[in-house]
C-alpha cells in the first residue's frame, strides 16, 4: 500500500463504514477525474479513490457517492467543492533537492549557456509544484550560480499546480523543519530561517521574492498564452498520466521555451522521441532534458 493509501486508511478510522462504490460509479469517477485533470486512475488505486472522495463527502455531510457526484458537476458550489476534492486526489509527496543531478545539470550547463548567449533575465518553470520545495530548490541554486557572474543576471522561478491549498504553502515558504536535512549546509545558512519553538524554518524573505505561484492544469498549457521560459522543470508528474495524454502535455509545455531553452523531465517518464521542436540534450547524461534550437 502507497504512503498516501495508508494515510487515508487511517484517516478513515472512527468515521464508520466505507460506502460500497461499484464498478459503474467507479468508471464514473475515474471519467470525470481524467476529463478534468488527464490524470489516470488504474483499477488498482480504487480503495485508494474510495477513500478519498469518502473521506471528503463525508465532511461535507454527504452519506452516497451518487449524491456527492451530482454535487460536483452543477453549479458554482460545485466547482469550489470540486477545487477542495482535487487536493485529496493529488499526491504532492516532494522534498528539497529531490534530483541533485537535475539540478547541477540546469545550473553548471543550461545556465552558462543560456548567459553566454546574451540572457540578461532568466526566467524558470516548475510545474506541478506542490507544496513549493522545488520551487525554493531551484530559486537557491540559481541564486548561488549567478552570484558568480561579473554581471548576475536577473531571474525568478515560477511554480504552477492545480492544488490551492499546495500553492498556499509554497507561497508562504515555511516547513518543517525535518525537511531542512535535504538541504545543503551552504544553502541552509543562506536561505533558511529558524523560527521560534524551533520545528519549523521559513526560505528567507529575498529568496522568496524571486519566486511566484500560479494555479495552473498542466493541460491547459497547450493553450495559454506564450510563457518565454528558459527553463521548464517537470518531474515525477507525467507519472500520473497515460502515454498519449503525457505526450500532448510535453508538446504543451515545449511551446513555451525560447530559443535554447531547456525542458527538465523525470527519468523515464517520456518514452518516444524528443517533443515536438526540440532535440536531445545529449550533454545532460542520465538527466532527461531536451533544448530548443536556435532556428
């Protein structure tokens, strides 16, 4: 059983019985999940369904999954219910510098790169942010590299999810402090901040301004406006999706990169070809990224 499928299960103690959900609700279900967020559900992650979309009917008083369906799909009511619902059924398990291999690719090649080329303003992506950490990851390891520079150029990380309350919580950059021990030391003493009772740390204020949040269904970006990133960092999301919807997202995102930018992904998790305009980085090693060409 997954972390997050044990937690729920606990969760659900005390609260009574699980409604049964047949396989038509649960094809239901599964349908409406992927219409509005593609990501994909397997037969195997029922109990796991279940028990989320129970454990939120149930606080909203809500006893029949029939019920709590029609109440989603109608109205404005539904709309912030489904906003709360999309926070149960998305993992946002992530920590500070969860690929250190990713991360000194982007800093010790992309960025050289990318300066060396003219780029006075960099401009980064972190989709499928959660609760921030990648976010903060990237912002202290640019922050480190362009401080080198004769003439640092400016940048700012943007992060994106679809979760509100994940986006919340990065945008107020305090964790626990456990999480810190996934941080380097350099990095702790520059851009952490202890706070009082001494279980929780806070990024630091000038780091924090480099960084924003932004809700955002990663397929929707195919259709948003033209973001001129230089750097697009996408990893362990495409794992929640099948291959033909993973494919139009990492076209979605590709169109978004300017001219020698670079796209991050998650090992393995794009098995056919480079996206559409963009070739192989093949300086990256073992670290999944594809650049876009100067034409």
């Amino acid at each position: 059983m997954a972390v997050a499928d044990q937690q729920l299960a606990q969760s659900w103690q005390g609260l009574g019985a699980l409604p049964e959900m047949d396989d038509q609700q649960f094809a239901r279900w599964v349908d409406l999940l992927e219409r509005r967020t593609g990501m994909a559900m397997p037969s195997e992650r029922k109990s796991f369904l279940v028990t989320s979309v129970g454990l939120r009917m149930r606080e909203i008083g809500f006893d029949d999954f029939d019920a709590y369906y029609r109440h989603l799909v109608s109205g404005v009511a539904g709309n912030l219910e489904w906003a709360a619902l999309v926070d149960r059924l998305t993992v946002h398990e992530t920590r500070f510098f969860r690929d250190p291999c990713a991360v000194a690719y982007v800093v010790d090649q992309v960025l050289p790169r990318l300066v060396a080329a003219g780029s006075r303003e960099l401009n980064l992506w972190s989709v499928g942010c959660a609760t921030g950490e990648e976010v903060y990851t990237l912002a202290m390891a640019v922050a480190d590299a362009v401080s080198t520079y004769p003439e640092p150029p400016h940048f700012g990380v943007t992060g994106t999810d679809i979760s509100l309350h994940a986006l919340s919580v990065g945008r107020h950059g305090t964790y626990a402090r456990r999480r810190m021990h996934d941080i380097p030391q350099d990095k702790r003493e520059a851009y952490c901040e202890e706070l009082p009772g001494g279980n929780r740390f806070r990024v630091t204020g000038a780091l924090r301004r480099r960084v924003g949040f932004a809700q955002m269904n990663v397929l929707d970006a195919p259709r948003a406006p033209s973001l001129r990133m230089d750097v697009i960092y996408c990893q362990n999301l495409l794992i929640y999706f099948d291959q033909e919807r993973r494919r139009a997202i990492v076209d979605g995102l590709a169109r978004h990169l300017r001219p020698e930018g670079t796209l991050v992904l998650g090992a393995g998790e794009l098995v056919r070809g480079p996206p559409e305009g963009l070739v192989r980085a093949r300086e990256a090693g073992d670290v999944l990224a594809f650049r876009r060409p100067v034409q």
